[in-house]
C-alpha cells in the first residue's frame, strides 16, 4: 500500500531520524504504542538536544510486519503526537521505494536503537526478554521457542542448563556471564580473556555472550577454548534468562554504546539479585556512563588500544590486586 505524495524531494538538517517499522504484535494496542514511542523519542531528543526528527518507515527492520493500515496509523500518529510536543516533524511517504542520502556524526549517541513494547496492562503469561514488558503467549504463536530438549543441550554445561521449560527448574550454581558488545574497539577482546582467565582461575564457571562476529573473533583468539569455555548467541541467552533456565551470580557487561547500556539495563531486569558490573570504555565512556540509571558497579576508563589502565581498574574492583 503506497500512500499519496506530493512532495517528490525534501531534505532535513540538523535532525534526528527514526528509521520505523511496524510489527504484528503492535496491532494489538495501537495507541499505547504511539505515546510509548512519543515518550521514548522525546527522551532521546533531550539527551540530545535536538528538536527535529525525520520518520522513515523502514520495513527491514523486522520479519514480522503488522498490516500496512495499522503501519500507516501509527506513524501517522507518532507524527502527529510529536508535533503536540512543538517538535519540527517531517515524515518519509509510507509504502514507496525511496532514494535516500544520510550524513551521521560521528558520536557515541549518534546511533540508538528501541524497542516499543505494544502491552500496558496485566494478566500476561511471561515477560519479554528485550523491553521487560508482559506478553501474552497466544500473541506468540509466531515466534519459535526451544522447548530445552536434550538435543540442544552440551554433555558438559558450567553453567547447569537445565532441560524442559518449567521455571522453578531454575540452575544452582556459581558462574559468571560475560557480556560483549560489538568488536570495533580492539581492547574489548584482550580484556575479555583476561576477566575470563581470572574468574576460572578462583574456580567461577564462565560463559561468554554477544553477537556472532564479536563471538567468532573470541574463538579464533582461543581455539582450544582454554579461556572461553562456553559461548551462546546473546538473543538466545536473553531469552533463556528469561525463561529461567540459566542463571549467574555475576555478570559484567562489556559497554562502548549505546546499545551496550541499554543490555546491561535489560541484565539488571533478568538478574536482580546478581552482582552487575558495567565496564565503561572507548573513546569518551563518561556520557555512556551518565546514562546508567540503574544499580550497578561502574568502571568507566578512556580505552581504544591500549588495555593497561582500564585491566588495573578491574582487577581492583574484582579484587585480583595489580
């Protein structure tokens, strides 16, 4: 469904935009996730201090797409509810290949990602492993759940996996999750081995999650996993976390974005009594360490290459001395 155009070319400066897409679950209560939106946009636009946003309905963003009708709908009205805010707001026709060109600074804010969660109330089965929200189990029949079989699970576990999907089978052990975020700043994955090789040293079980490319740069640095024992894909241990088939007594998360604070906020959400300690690093670490606003451990220290001064202010806050 292509909506009508007037305006064939238009250019906006100085402006945030939001590259939108609308999802199946989002029909269910369109409204809560329009003032959702407005609440979450409006709140990066303040850290950011900009006042323009540009709305781009991109569908790539997602392979469960809501109906084109309620797509339209919502942007329409996140559109309109950001213009009650005296926001200046310009929106990209919906339904229409577009050419486009885009300019980014280069900042550690420059590039933030959402989620808006479609439900407000309760009576819900579980709650979603990336926005903390209640979600209710007939509205997931599209999505694929591992019922724990023992097909996927390793002979060997440290971390206590354990089989079927009843939450009271929850893991009683001491272990430890190490959470890496993307590998653009070299001193993460030299660091990660060391955290790693001191934790199994005092006798903690480690496990090692993040993203494929970040996970498969670990590997090829310890092929005999002597240091990385046991890695999982960090969308697949969101989701057991949730599910509560896994747990740790301890978790550091590995932050140089945006996107590395809001997982940690999310850890702190799944693993409430465990000990969180959020490790702060790259260029400049002082603005992503002001955005935590959760109970955590902070160590925040300017680290691109060299890993020396940031390796000793771990070592004391985990008590490993110099």
């Amino acid at each position: 469904m292509a909506e009508p155009v007037d305006i064939r070319e238009d250019r906006m400066e100085e402006c945030v935009v939001l590259f939108c897409c609308v999802e199946k679950l989002d029909e269910r209560n369109p409204d809560h996730v329009i003032e959702s939106a407005k609440k979450n946009v409006m709140a990066r636009l303040a850290r950011l201090k900009v006042n323009q946003v540009m709305i781009y309905p991109y569908a790539h963003l997602t392979s469960t797409l809501g109906s084109p009708d309620c797509a339209l709908c919502i942007l329409k009205g996140l559109e309109r509810s950001l213009r009650e805010e005296s926001i200046t707001v310009r929106r990209a026709p919906f339904g229409w290949y577009k050419e486009f060109e885009i300019h980014g600074k280069g900042h550690p804010l420059a590039d933030l990602s959402m989620t808006i969660c479609p439900y407000e109330g309760t009576e819900c089965d579980f709650t979603c492993p990336y926005c903390h929200h209640p979600i209710k189990e007939s509205d997931m029949n599209h999505v694929h759940v591992c019922p724990g079989s023992d097909t996927c699970l390793k002979k060997e576990d440290p971390v206590k996996r354990k089989t079927g999907t009843d939450p009271a089978e929850k893991p009683d052990t001491t272990a430890a999750l190490l959470v890496l975020g993307c590998p653009e700043v070299p001193v993460q994955q030299a660091l990660a081995l060391h955290v790693s090789h001191n934790l199994q040293k005092q006798g903690t079980a480690v496990q090692v999650t993040g993203n494929p490319a970040v996970l498969n740069l670990l590997k090829v640095s310890d092929p005999e996993k002597q240091y990385l024992p046991d890695t999982i894909i960090l969308e697949k241990c969101i989701g057991e976390l949730a599910e509560k088939k896994r747990d740790f007594t301890l978790c550091i998360v590995f932050a140089h974005s945006d996107a590395g604070i809001s997982y940690a906020a999310t850890l702190r959400h799944l693993l409430p009594a465990s000990r969180l300690v959020v490790i702060i690093f790259g260029k400049d670490p002082e603005p992503l360490a002001a955005l935590i606003d959760f109970p955590c451990e902070k160590i925040v220290e300017k680290a691109v290459h060299n890993p020396m001064q940031l390796k000793k202010k771990i070592n004391g806050v985990l008590g490993w001395g110099a």
